[in-house]
C-alpha cells in the first residue's frame, strides 16, 4: 500500500512539473490586453504635467491625459500611481507598474535599464531665480545655493558648476519652488515648461538660456517589447488625428512636440 502511494505521489509531481513547465507567462501585453489596462507611474508633483488636484485629490496633467488618450487608442484604461522619482526605474523594473508616463528623459544611463517609445515631447534645463535677485545667469551665483529633485538629470548638471556649492535635494517640484521664494535656496534647475507654470506668488524667472534639452519618452522594461511596439503606434495616432496638439494647446498654448 506504502508503494504504491509513493508512486501515485511520484506521479502526480511529474505532472505538476510539466503541467507548470509547458505554461507560458504572459508578456506584458498579453497582461495588458486581459486586464483591460495598463498601470503607469509618475512622482505626482511635477505640475503641470502630473499632480494631485487638490479639490478632488484625482492625479491630473499633461502626462495623465496623454497617457488616457494613448490608452483609448489601444483599447485598454489607464491607470495612475505616484511614486518617488529616485525609486521610479527600481519600480518599473521591479514590476510595479507596466511603464512611467511621468516626464522622464531619455539618456544613455535609463536606456542601459529600461527602453523608452519615441520621444512625446521635447523640453530643456532651465534655471529659474526670484525677479528681485537681478541675476543674468547661473554663473552669476557666487556660493550658491540651488534647488532639484532628487534623482533628475538637473542634479547631475549642477556638479558642473562650480559657483554653486549646495545643491539642495526635494522630492517634488512643489516643494522646490516653495524653497526659493522662501529664501532657502538662491533658486532651482527644472524644466522649462514647470517652472514657467510656476505659480505667480512664487516670483520666479527664467534666467539665461537653456542649460540643455531633453527628449522625453515613456519607459519601458527591456523585455517588452510588443508592449513599447503598441504604445509607439498609439502615440503616433495621436500625433496624427490631432488629439495630442489639443491635449499640449490645452496644458502650453503650444505644441511641444514642435522643436523650436
């Protein structure tokens, strides 16, 4: 009785070993596709491309309706998560969410990590001071004090200069300006299009030109690829019927696909 249990149980392993070994995982489109959505992330305070409404405590923007719109196309609902920014790429990787539709550059250094669809705008560095500091530049700073977010390519831009000797770290932009009205720091080092939605109140400018520019693209994990394939195609239907022009009219007065 003893053996043949024993050969009844050896049996049953076996089949479990072919039964799990034969089943396909699904690809991430494959997931997408049966959910019915994909999960995107973002850090949530970078306005005006994605933040919390604080009426209705719903994450809006541009990257969120961009991220809707691309959605429609493909048949599926997007959904949003917020994220700090120094952790995003650990979470995409790590399967948190299926991609990050929050504003990300596309450099040499993500692209060792993750693969990113063609570029959905185009933006640049911009150092922006209070009005009341006089400043022409950057270099003008002497000792100075300058705001980022932890973990953006603005950090690593400010090691170059050596006028600035602090580079003070936040986790969003919100708090950035907030630092430089404030007087905590001479000023900040963010996207051009943030910081010229910057609130009023806050009394910054731009100041100098552009420190660079950036393509910015949604992020994907290496192995995705039918994925990046789907949300390529999304995104230039979207160019093309005219829908992301009305989404960037709506957000900049300005297509910002459009290099000037």
């Amino acid at each position: 009785m003893a053996k043949k249990s024993l050969i009844v149980v050896c049996l049953l392993a076996v089949v479990f070993t072919i039964t799990a070994c034969g089943k396909k995982e699904q690809t991430a489109w494959e997931k997408v596709e049966s959910e019915g959505k994909f999960t995107f992330a973002c850090s949530g305070g970078y306005p005006p491309f994605n933040y919390i409404d604080e009426e209705t405590g719903n994450l809006i923007g541009f990257d969120v309706e961009i991220a809707d719109a691309l959605a429609e196309k493909m048949g599926v609902k997007a959904e949003g998560i917020t994220t700090q920014w120094d952790g995003i790429l650990g979470g995409l990787t790590g399967m948190r969410f299926d991609c990050i539709i929050g504003s990300m550059a596309i450099t040499e250094a993500r692209l060792e990590e993750v693969n990113f669809t063609d570029p959905y705008y185009y933006d640049g560095a911009q150092f922006f001071a209070p009005a009341s500091l006089g400043l022409n530049s950057l270099g003008d700073l002497a000792d100075g004090k300058v705001g980022v977010v932890t973990g953006t390519t603005f950090q690593e831009e400010l090691a170059k200069y050596g006028n600035v000797t602090e580079v003070l770290q936040f986790e969003s932009d919100i708090e950035n300006f907030m630092a430089a009205a404030d007087g905590r720091t001479d000023g900040l080092v963010t996207s051009r299009f943030v910081g010229l939605q910057a609130p009023e109140e806050y009394d910054l400018v731009p100041v100098g030109g552009l420190l660079y520019t950036e393509n910015i693209g949604i992020a994907v994990r290496k192995e995705d690829t039918e994925f990046l394939e789907q949300l390529n195609q999304a995104l230039a239907a979207i160019i093309e019927d005219g829908t992301y022009e009305k989404i960037s009219n709506e957000y900049f007065g300005r297509n910002i696909l459009e290099k000037e």
